[in-house]
C-alpha cells in the first residue's frame, strides 16, 4: 500500500516514512526515511526512527546527529530521549543525566523497552529503589510478562527497598521464563538469576535455600566470584565455619584472575569474613600476608583502616597509608577522614573515655581542606558537645550546618538539629534571649540562640515521629521556661509537650537511650508542677522518675528534685532524708553538688563539710581547666552563702580564692570588688578600697563587653580615695555602658552629683551636661522613688 501510494503521490513525504517504518529491507528503509526528509526536512518523527536505524547499524555519530535533529524539532517525541540515555557513553553523560533522558522518554510514551531500560540505567545510579523505577518495572512486567528482563530487574527494585520476599518471588519467574530460550546466552542469563536469587535468600534469613542454590551451581560449574561470596556467607550464618573458610581460600585462589573491581570486593570480603570467623588477630596476619598490590582500591582500603582503627598495636600501619593514597574521590575522602577520627578516639582514650580531643584536632585540621563538607562539621560540633570542656560548647553551633533539607535520615549520624538543641540546654552560660536579663559577663559567653527553638520546631513538623525532635524541643522549652521565671503560657506548652511524649510507647522500652529520656521528661514535668505550686504532683512524678533504669548518677537529680519539693512542704524530716540519700548515690555532674550545696545551706543539712566538698572535687579529676573552673565556682557559691550568713569576711576569702582559680572571668572580679566595697563600709579600713578597685579593673579589661555596675563601683572607690578625675572618666564609662531606656536611677544619681562639681573638675569631658542638676535628681527619683537619699538631696538643691 505504501509503494503504491507513492506511486500516484511522489511528493508526500509521510507515505516515505510510512515505507521506512514498515520495511525489513534496511538500504530501502534508509532511502525511505532520507526520501521523505528531502521533502520536508522538519519531520521529527524520521529523524527520530532515522536515529533509531543507524544506531542498530552502529553508526553511533549519525545516529547521535539524527537523534539531535529529531529533539531540536519536536522535543515531546519520546524516541530521541531514549536514544539520547542508550548512547550515553558516545556523548559522555554521566549516569545521572542518561537516567533523566529516559524518565522523560517514559513520562511521554510509556513504552515497555524505554522503561526496562529505565531500570537498567537505575541499576548503576542511586535511583534503583525510587518510586519512579519502581512503577515502570511493574508497568513493564503488565506489558510483557514473557520477558525475563522484566522480571530480574523487579527483583533487583525489590531487593534495594527491602522487599526481599517479593524479589524471590521476581527472581523465580525470571529463571521459569528464562527455560523457553535455549542458546548459550541464556545459561550466563540462568546464572545471573540464580545468583540474585541466592543474594535474596541470604538476605531474607533463609541461609539453607541460599546455599542449596550455591550448590546447585558449583556442581554445574556455574559459581562465579560473587557466587562464592554469598555461598561463604550462608555457610557462615549456618554456623559452619570450617566450610566458609574453605569458599574463603577458593575465592582468594581466583582473585589475581578477577578483574579489578571484582577483585577488590572479594579481598574486602575476605578480609570482613576472616574478622567475624577468626578474630581481629588472625585477620591482621592474614592480611599482611597478602601481596600489597592487593590493596590498590578505595574500597579494600575502607576495610583495611576499619581493621586498622581497632588495632592497638598499629600493625597495618605500612598497608593503610598505601592504600589511602587511592581514595580520590571527595566524598571517599571525608569518609575516610571520619574513619581516622574514630581511630583517633579509640587510640587516644582511656579506661571508658575517648580520646575526644585528638579526634577534635583531626576534623579541624580536615575542615581546613573541605569547609563546606556538612557531614565533617556536625561530626565536629558533636564532638565538642560530648567534651567535658565547657568553652567548647560555644564553638559547637558555629560548626554545624543547619540544613533542615539535608539532615541525615539513617540514624547513624546526629543532625545540626539535634546538636543545636543539645548544646542550648547543655550550655551552663547562655544568656537569655530577654533584654531584661541579657548581660554579657564572660569571654565563653555565647547568648542563647533565640532560633533553636523555631528550628526544632521545624524539625518536628518534618518528621512528627521523630522522638528525639520532641525530646529536645521539650528541653528547650523549659530553658525558656527557667530563664523567664516559668511564665504560664509557656508551663502550658511544656505540660502538653511531655504529656505526648511519655504517652509514647517507644519510651517505655528496655533501650537505655529511651529510659534516660523517659526519666528526663519526669523530671521536667515534675519541675513544671514544683513552679507552679503543685508540690504533690512534683513529688509523684519524681517518685516515677526514680523507678527508671538509669545510672545512680542520674537518679540524683530525682532525689534532688524531691529535696525542693519538700522544702517548699516545710517537711524538714524528708527533706534530710532526701539530702541524705543524695550524698549515698552521687553523681559526676557539678551542677548536681552546686544545687545540693545552696539547698544544704539554706536548710541546715549540713552533716560533715568535707563530704560535699571531697565528692564534688572527685568530679574534676580528668580535666585540669574545667577543674579549676568549677573549683572557682564552687568557692563563688561558698562565698554567697556566708554573704547569707553575713560574713563578708569569709566571702570576701572565698572569691580572692575563686578570682586566682578562675583569672579569666569578669563575674567573680565584679563580686569581689562589691564584696570588698562593702568591707570597706562596714570597716572604714582603706585595705579593701584598694582590693576593689583592683579586682573591678580586672573585671573591667577581662570583660568582653562593657559590663555595667561595674564602672560605677570603681567610680565610688576612687571617689572614696579623693580621685575626681578618675570618678568622673569611671561615670562617664557607666553611662555610656547602658541602653538610653534601661539606664538606672543610681548612675542617674551620679550624673546629677558630677553636673554639680562639673565647673572645678575635668572640664574636657566629652559627656552631656545640658540637664541642670535638679533635672538629674528629678529623673533618678522617677526611676527609683522608694530610695529616700535621693529626696534628701533633692531638698538640699531645692533650698539654695
């Protein structure tokens, strides 16, 4: 019909390529298709079977130039996206964009050979469990059941989403279809099935079936490298250990004939299997017996240093530096980069520690050379919170990435998310994101990061079933809580935030991370209802927290905790009971003997005084800067409790000792300078003028930022010793160290006695005296009416 078509109508172009299409004979459909082309050169559709022609002939650069046509005309055409993905070596694509080429050749024409296909090109890509191959392969096998293809490839997308029942199934209809072909291919294609399906069976649990099929195929001759892996496998699940090493010493005869890729699997599975088998030793020595050209590969050099990181005695050291030298590629780097990190904790620690701080020193040093890499600065900021140092916590958030799109979803690492939110409730020293309270006093201060709480909340409405999310969050919130004073609004949203969360099932199984957390939210319930007045059921839920499996360290805090309850009962008899068994149990955190300390005081407890103490230096022992530390703030809470008892002498003691402990903190000059102040007053002894104001110059240059109250003190103590000058530069540095709305009626005060002396003393002042005296004195009342001395000296400018 085509012939005879063109015989009355030579000039129709469709009827040539009807004949190009239809023809068996290849120069006639050749000439059909370049017919019809050269009466009209904008048919896509001969283009696209022209492309189709010369690629089955092998003429790849002409199949390539028609395929090009064909897409530049009419890009809907689904052909030229196809053939574009098949010849995706001829036009050096990566596997990524050969993968597009054909899903969008499949979302056009959902033809069964572009989607086998599709699922051949996932095979090499990381897109082999996506839903899209998924539904293609299932469309495929509805389209051509018969097809063999089909069904291997559906096992191979079972298999990598875990389905492993279905990829046997897939994997024995393969094998069925594959009896109706009889040539040689189709034994190698028999092979490959029986292979995968072994894999599955492996994968499955059933280890029996699996090394009945692995037989089957050794005794047909059929068991190839892969073959014997998955053999060795099952025989060592099976227990059979003697025959495993046997499969073991076949497939290491074999490797020098095995090409590169396949040979370095096998040596990274010889050497996994003789680890599990042997032990760590033997492994060793049978690695070291292997010829070192064995361990060229990026792969084989994963194991060799996994190997090598548990090793104490370094004994492959000559074999990992080699092989490392073949890690090229990025991402195999800062892999690698993470496994020396772990050798580094692992060698370097002690006793039931890591050695954190080598492997802190490594990242660094490797953050330097990839300082965009998220996976190497979370790694980071998690190691600096797991460090006993607190001056590290600060450094923590500045390392992670916070992406909420890329946070990783295997479990295997923490996310920024969840360093972020550890470290905000972790950090001893933030300050609070209220203005009213936010004073800057020290060089580690890092104020509180005011978005962590949005970002988990972020984070939670990502993946409501994350615990962990919830967890934090809760934490977070009753940080927020302590540092507003426990506002109500805020206790509601706690309340509901542990109620769902110790109504989670998860929480209440044998996993110690989810008792901790279980215990952790007791507590914060029961700390919710102690602010909120309900002593009762403060009491109850930290009797629940005391029945969870966590260490004696912990249940501190629970006893701890019911100490305050009772003490707000005025039940004197339990409160001592309580404080009692906190001394039996102990713990390794300070804040623990901090609070013990201030409630002991408080009530009287006080037993034995070297008990506390001895128990909270036993905590400090590892680390000599967080020792020193937490020594000077222990002397600082001795100190404010004989401000308590009214022995300032004591105090003052106690801070000159935490001062020399503790060189670098502006807080504790800031106490010492008053505390000597007031020593000064009650003692009219000029000793501790001279104290205060050194130590207020110190807290005065060590501060980070300008620290009020403390310019104002040093102005009174040099005032005190006859210097105007110096008083006067002291204010001016006050006045300019507050906000214009927060400045109080004491430096108020003062502004009002320089604008009196302001004729006969440091007239070069760059401060503002255009408010009289009187107008000074009139402000400072307003802000602070109660204070009587400044109405006394109201009436005295008012009389002259």
């Amino acid at each position: 019909m085509c012939i005879g078509g063109i015989l009355l109508e030579g000039y129709n172009e469709e009827f040539w390529v009807a004949l190009g299409c239809l023809s068996d004979h290849i120069p006639l459909k050749q000439h059909a298709l370049i017919r019809g082309l050269q009466l009209d050169v904008s048919l896509a559709v001969a283009w696209a079977y022209l492309g189709k022609l010369y690629r089955e002939e092998d003429e790849k650069q002409l199949a390539q130039q028609a395929f090009d046509s064909a897409r530049s005309i009419e890009p809907s055409l689904a052909l030229p996206w196809a053939g574009m993905s098949a010849d995706a070596s001829t036009r050096n694509i990566d596997q990524n964009e050969a993968y597009e080429c054909c899903l969008r050749a499949i979302q056009t024409f959902p033809l069964a050979e572009f989607q086998v296909g599709l699922a051949k090109l996932a095979l090499h890509s990381s897109y082999l469990s996506s839903s899209e191959v998924f539904g293609a392969i299932q469309q495929a096998l509805l389209r051509v059941p018969d097809y063999p293809e089909s069904h291997n490839l559906n096992g191979l997308v079972c298999e990598s989403r875990s389905d492993y029942q279905s990829a046997i199934t897939s994997y024995r209809l393969a094998r069925c279809a594959l009896k109706s072909f009889e040539d040689e291919s189709s034994i190698s294609h028999v092979t490959d099935v029986s292979i995968n399906l072994a894999r599955s069976l492996c994968m499955a649990g059933n280890a029996s079936d699996a090394v009945e099929e692995c037989e089957y195929l050794r005794q047909k001759g059929h068991l190839d490298s892969k073959g014997l892996q998955i053999y060795a496998l099952c025989l060592w699940q099976l227990g059979k250990n003697d025959m495993a090493l046997s499969m073991t010493r076949s497939l290491a005869s074999s490797i020098l004939l095995m090409e590169e890729n396949d040979a370095a699997a096998s040596i990274s599975f010889i050497c996994r299997l003789l680890y599990h088998i042997s032990g760590q030793d033997s492994a060793i020595v049978s690695i070291l017996k292997m010829p070192t050209e064995l361990f060229h590969g990026s792969k084989i050099s994963f194991i060799v240093s996994a190997i090598h990181v548990l090793d104490q005695k370094n004994q492959l050291e000559a074999i990992v530096s080699r092989s490392r030298s073949f890690v090229t590629s990025r991402e195999d780097i800062i892999a690698m980069h993470i496994l020396i990190t772990l050798g580094k904790l692992l060698k370097n620690g002690h006793e039931d520690s890591l050695g954190i701080q080598k492997g802190v020193d490594h990242l660094r040093k490797a953050l330097h050379m990839y300082p965009n890499s998220s996976v190497l600065r979370n790694l980071l900021s998690y190691l600096l919170l797991s460090s006993k140092e607190w001056r590290d916590l600060r450094l923590a958030t500045r390392c992670s990435f916070l992406d909420l799109s890329e946070h990783p979803k295997d479990g295997g690492m923490k996310s920024a998310c969840e360093i972020l939110g550890a470290v905000t409730v972790a950090c001893y020293e933030s300050a609070s994101n209220n203005e009213k309270f936010s004073i800057p006093i020290c060089g580690h201060q890092q104020p509180f990061v005011s978005g962590s709480i949005k970002l988990l909340q972020k984070f939670l409405h990502q993946e409501p079933w994350n615990r962990n999310a919830r967890y934090l969050l809760t934490l977070n919130c009753l940080q927020k809580a302590r540092e507003e004073r426990f506002p109500v609004h805020v206790c509601r949203v706690l309340e509901r935030l542990t109620a769902v969360s110790l109504s989670n099932r998860c929480l209440s199984t044998e996993d110690t991370l989810s008792q901790y957390q279980n215990f952790q939210l007791l507590l914060c319930a029961a700390e919710v209802n102690l602010q909120q007045g309900n002593n009762n059921e403060c009491s109850r839920l930290a009797r629940s927290a005391l029945g969870s499996s966590v260490h004696n360290s912990y249940l501190f805090f629970a006893h701890l905790l019911l100490c305050r309850a009772y003490a707000a009962e005025d039940d004197t008899v339990s409160l001592r009971k309580e404080y009692r068994r906190c001394l039996e149990l102990g713990t390794d955190f300070h804040i623990g003997w901090i609070c013990l300390k201030f409630i002991e005081s408080r009530y009287g407890l006080q037993d034995d005084s070297t008990v506390l103490l001895s128990s909270f230096e036993d905590c400090s022992k590892d680390n000599q800067h967080s020792r020193h530390m937490w020594m000077a703030l222990f002397n600082m809470v001795q100190g404010l409790v004989a401000i308590w008892f009214g022995d300032f002498v004591a105090a003052e003691e106690l801070f000159a000792q935490a001062c020399s402990l503790a060189d670098g903190e502006s807080c504790l000059f800031l106490c010492h300078g008053a505390i000597c102040m007031e020593l000064a007053r009650q003692k009219c002894e000029s000793q501790y003028i001279s104290h205060a104001i050194r130590s207020l110059k110190k807290a005065k240059n060590t501060s980070p930022n300008c620290l009020p109250i403390v310019s104002l003190l040093l102005a009174q103590a040099e005032a005190s010793l006859g210097s105007k000058s110096k008083w006067e530069i002291n204010i001016h540095d006050e006045w300019f160290s507050w906000p214009p709305e927060r400045k109080p009626a004491e430096i108020l005060f003062q502004m009002h006695l320089l604008s009196t002396q302001r004729k006969d003393v440091y007239t070069s002042s760059s401060l503002d005296y255009g408010d009289t005296s009187i107008r000074w004195i009139l402000r400072a009342i307003h802000t602070n009416p109660s204070c009587s001395r400044y109405w006394r000296f109201l009436l005295k400018d008012m009389s002259y």
